[in-house]
C-alpha cells in the first residue's frame, strides 16, 4: 500500500479511506500480503482527476459503483458482430471532460443500460464515435444529457422498427435473399431512413 500511495502521490491514510469507502477494488491476496496493481493506481488517477473536476467522493462513489456493475466491453459490441460503428476508448476522467457536470450516477446507470457505454478493466468504451459525438455536442448546445439519453432510447426503439420492417419486407418478397444480401443492402435501407428524416424535419420546420 506505501508503495501505491507514493506512485500516487497520496497518503497510506487516504488510500485506505478510499478502500473503505470502496472507491477502489481490494487487492490480490497471498496468505498476509496485499497485492495491488496498475488497476488500482489508474482508479486512484481517476479519484483525483474527478476531485480536481469538482465531483464529490460521494459522487465518485456512486460512479464507481455504476462502473463495476456495467456490461463488460464484449457483451456491449456483440462479441465481434458487425457493424458500421467505431467504438471510444474513454476514461471516466475523458468521459466528465465530454460532458462537463453532466455525468452523475443517474446518467452513467442510463447510459450503461441503454448500450452506448461498457467497461474493459478501468476504461469505458462507447459504442459509438458518432453517438458520443452527436451527444456530447447537444449537451453543449443547452440540452441536458439526461434528455439526450431519453431521446437515445426513443430513436433506438424506432431505428430497431425500422430495421425489422426492411428485413421482413426482403424476406417476404424475396425468400431466397441471405442475411449477406440484406447486410450488402444496408446503404439503401439508410439511404430511405435519411431521405424521410429529412423530409420530415422539412414538415416540422414549415409547420412550426
């Protein structure tokens, strides 16, 4: 433990107040001796990073307790399926950089439950560089990250719609069409999604 305090540049004393309050994980044990690693230096790093952000330990608290219980990085991206999305690396540090005040508890558990974030040891990963993207510049824009993940669900519900009608509509007129065919097919199917999107935020604006 004196040895992970100093590489931190902490006291033995805050370590262990930290391990109490369970803002890091307890470490490897061998009969009497504790064994701590890089992992536990990284979780300290965070601490720090989050405190100079002006999050509580309280706040910390709860976001570490949020971390530990999200979906691992394999069960987030499918285990290799593809896909078009580009997945971030980000530590929690990056990610309140992201979303400055913005990232509680509360919006960590919504974002782990919705599927844009997972954990790979003391990263998270975002399944999406243009999600993250898009999100983070509506929260610049005023709009409460809270909603953004509220609106996510919203689309995720109507996009998995929409691609459950274009596969059954291949499938039903066209029997023998391979689920490579439909795959190939994916740049109509979004080519017809933008094109009505468009067109409907041309009726909504006119309306308005």
């Amino acid at each position: 433990m004196e040895a992970l305090a100093e590489e931190a540049g902490i006291t033995v004393r805050t370590v262990r107040f930290y391990r109490e309050r369970g803002l890091i994980p307890p470490p490897r044990r061998e009969g009497r001796i504790a064994w701590y690693d890089e992992h536990h230096l990284a979780r300290l790093r965070t601490i720090a990073a989050l405190l100079e952000r002006g999050h509580t330990l309280n706040g910390i608290a709860e976001l570490a307790d949020a971390f530990e219980k999200g979906r691992d990085v394999g069960e987030l991206l499918g285990l290799g399926e593809p896909t078009e999305e580009q997945p971030v690396r980000l530590t929690p540090e990056e990610l309140a950089d992201h979303f400055a005040g913005e990232v509680t508890p509360e919006n960590l558990v919504a974002a782990l439950d919705l599927g844009y974030l997972g954990t790979d040891g003391d990263e998270l990963v975002h399944i999406s560089r243009r999600l993250l993207d898009a999100s983070s510049t509506l929260v610049r824009k005023g709009v409460p990250l809270a909603a953004v993940l509220e609106a996510g669900q919203r689309v995720r519900e109507h996009a998995d719609a929409l691609a459950e009608l274009f596969i059954t509509v291949m499938r039903t007129h066209t029997p023998d069409t391979t689920d490579v065919d439909i795959d190939q097919l994916r740049p109509l199917a979004k080519s017809v999604v933008e094109a009505e999107l468009s067109m409907a935020l041309d009726r909504r604006l006119k309306e308005s």
